[in-house]
C-alpha cells in the first residue's frame, strides 16, 4: 500500500521572519524620528515589510 508523504520547508517562515525583522526596525525608526519626515519613511517601511512577511507566508505555505 503506498503512502502520502508531505515534504515542505521552512522558506515561508525564513522569509517572514526575516520580513518582520525589518517591519520591527522600520517601526523603531518611525519612533525615534518622530516629528521629522524619517517617521514617515519608518512608517513606510513597517507597513510594506510587514504585508510582505504576510504574503511569504501565504506563498509557501502548503
């Protein structure tokens, strides 16, 4: 009788973390330069790496 194997990896997860690490310092720089246009690029930065942490999830997540 043959058996269902499942082989997956840990790249949606690499990915995502990595992602997440730069999401986390884009939002200390959004921080730390509060009232200056740095804020807003810090902002910028968190957002767009955070949805893609998201996204590498999605994409290799079988």
């Amino acid at each position: 009788m043959a058996t269902q194997s499942e082989s997956s990896t840990d790249m949606g997860v690499g990915l995502a973390l990595a992602l997440s690490a730069i999401a986390v310092i884009g939002a200390a720089l959004m921080y730390t330069g509060a009232p200056d246009i740095e804020a807003a690029w810090g902002f910028a930065a968190a957002i767009i790496f955070s949805a893609l942490a998201v996204v590498g999830i999605h994409l290799y997540w079988d």
